[in-house]
C-alpha cells in the first residue's frame, strides 16, 4: 500500500509538470497572439475530503499558469477558481485522481 501511494505521487508530479508546460505555452501564445482572453471564476467541485488534500489541489491549481485559487471551501468540498479563459474541470484538475490515490 504504501509503495502504491508513493506510484501515485510520482504520477503526480508528472502530470503537475506535464500540465504546467502545457498551460505554460498555452497562455504563451494566447497573450502574444490575444485571443482566447475572457477571464472567468468557476466554482469547482472536488471530491477530495482530507483538508490536506485540498489543499495540495489549490495550490497545484495556483502553479498552473492561467489558472488561481481564489477560495477553498473544505466543508462543501469547493474551490473557486479564477482562469484566464473558459475551461472545463477536467482541464483545471486533471491531477484530482492521483492526489486521491496519494492521500486519501
């Protein structure tokens, strides 16, 4: 089990990095080019329970370029989140599974 979980965080922090590239070049181009900028907050649902890894979530959510954490809200399982452009869940948390995996 605890050889699992230690897979899992590396997944992690593969997919973190993977992600933040990707988000990196994104709002790259975005910004050069301006287009695609319509600034949104979301309220997003997790279903991570563990205070802990809610907030390792909002703070992988801050490191992504183009996207922050603006209010977690542990007792209703949210996160409110500001982003340079409309996204989809999937695209803000795509590293939600693997957190779960590692902690909970």
């Amino acid at each position: 089990m605890f050889l699992t979980r230690i897979g899992y965080g590396i997944a992690y922090f593969v997919v973190l990095i993977y992600e933040v590239i990707k988000a990196t070049i994104d709002v790259a181009f975005n910004s050069v080019l301006r287009r695609n900028i319509d600034p949104i907050v979301v309220d997003i649902e997790t279903v991570l329970e563990r205070p802990v890894s809610q907030t390792i979530l909002a703070n992988s959510i801050s490191l992504t370029p183009g996207t922050l954490s603006v209010d977690l809200d542990s007792e209703n399982n949210i996160i409110k989140v500001a982003a340079i452009s409309p996204r989809s869940k999937e695209d803000i948390i795509p590293f939600e599974p693997y957190i779960k995996k590692m902690l909970e």
